[in-house]
C-alpha cells in the first residue's frame, strides 16, 4: 500500500519572516493524515530544517548540482543538502527544463546525486499543451522516463518519487481532470513495469498542476494517484494543510 504524499513547491517565494509564519501555520493545522514534505528556496532550508525538527515534515530542495564537488559557481551539491538535514530534492520541474534547458541526460545525473546522498529525488515529468493536443503525452512522459529507467538499479528506486505535471496546468488555474490525470498515471505506472513488478507497485506517483484543496480529494481518490507536488497553494497554510487532509 503506497503512502500518500503531498509536496509544497514554494518556488522562489519566502523570507525569513514569511518562512517562519508558513511553517508554524501548517504545523498549527496538520494532522497524520499523509507523508509532507516543503521545498523552500534554499537560503530558507536549515531554518525549515531547524523549524521542522521532530514533526515529521520533510525539507527539500527545488533543485540539486549534477556534480559532486568543486568550482561550480552558484551550484549546491546533494551534499550540502544532505548537510543541513534536507531529505529530498525535486529535479526536472518543467520550469527548470524550459527556462534552464535541462535535458534528461541532466536530470539523471542530478538524481544520481541525490541517491549516492542518500536524499529522495522527486523527478517531474509532463507534456506541453502542444504535445497534448498533439496526442503525443504518453510519448513525451516515456521519453522523460527512458533514461532513469534504463539507468538505474531496481534498489534505487526505494528513494524515487515520480511527479506527473502537465506544463498546460502549472501555476495556469487549469487542472487535469482527474480521469485525464489517471490514465497518465496508469501509463507511467506501466512503463515501470520495465524495472519490475515491486518497482512498479511501489513507486509513488504524485499529480501536479493546480492543485488545491477542492480538487484535491478526487485527484487523490484516482487508484494510480499518489499525492500531490503542489506550487501556488502551498504558500498558504490553510490551503495547503486543507489539500493534506484530503
Ligand atoms: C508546481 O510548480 O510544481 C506546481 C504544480 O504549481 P501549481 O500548483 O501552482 O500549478
């Protein structure tokens, strides 16, 4: 039985003051309804780390170096992540693919960080609306996949998350309905059968796009929905510990 779990992606959103504020709100309304877990910016990840300590919410980071070490400017290794007390990482957010430019060949690598840090990477996967419109989902979502699939040890994927996020839902108001969202996530469930059986059953698949407290429950009532990687509304306590409750 695979444990829900519900993610908030702050983005490039948070201060000190805002960070303490959101972090104390959820706590505040949180029950032990599903596994939780915040992505602050990483200026802000000790001090959700510190905030956090015994309440069983996990900290990640938005984003993770693809090396291990050395002269990368502006880079921050898993590491360093795995330093402050982060549990996780998200990597292949669609905003990093397109404003960045990150290929898949990228994301592999900086998953493969976060596992030799032992951190839980959650890779994110999703078309375009073109591509939607084009028919061509199954196909983008399989080619987002192909390298983790072929690359990875079956073992590794005790520490891997997937995220389907449908670009055409992302931060737009528009969600996928859940009939939609299910059968992408029956696709991907498929495709890790490639792995393995246990793979396949085990591995958690969480929705992303516009997701909110009145959408939440159907969303996460879909048999092959995990949870939820939720942006905009995870900057709001209420909204966010409401999508948890669901
Ligand atoms: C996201 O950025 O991962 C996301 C799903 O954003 P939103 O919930 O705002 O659509």
């Amino acid at each position: 039985m695979r444990r829900l779990l519900v993610a908030g992606n702050w983005k490039m959103n948070a201060s000190v003051t805002s960070t303490e504020q959101l972090l104390t709100g959820v706590l505040g309304q949180l029950g032990s309804e599903c596994d939780v877990a915040v992505f602050p910016p990483f200026p802000y990840l000790a001090q959700a780390v510190q905030t956090l300590a015994g309440s069983g919410v996990s900290v990640g980071a938005q984003n993770v170096a693809a090396e291990e070490a050395g002269a990368f400017t502006g880079e921050v290794s898993a590491a360093m992540l795995a330093d402050v007390g982060c549990q996780m990482a998200i990597v292949g957010h669609s905003e990093r693919r397109t404003l960045y430019g990150e290929s898949d060949e990228l994301v592999l690598a900086k998953t493969r960080q976060l596992l030799a840090h032992g951190l839980v990477a959650v890779v994110c996967v999703g078309e375009t609306l073109d591509e939607r419109k084009a028919g061509r989902e199954e196909a983008v979502v399989a080619a987002q996949m192909a390298l983790l699939i072929r690359d990875l040890a079956v073992a590794d994927w005790d520490r891997i998350v997937l995220a389907y996020e449908p670009v055409w839902a992302i931060g737009t108001g528009e969600t996928a309905t859940p009939e939609q969202a299910q059968a992408i996530h029956a696709f991907i469930r498929a495709q890790l059968q490639q792995v393995g059986a246990d793979v396949a059953e085990k591995t958690r698949i969480l929705y992303g796009g516009s997701v909110k407290a009145a959408n939440a429950a159907e969303l996460f009532a879909q048999p092959d929905i995990d949870g939820g990687l939720v942006g905009g509304a995870s900057l709001d306590a209420t909204e966010f510990t409401g999508i948890c409750r669901a």
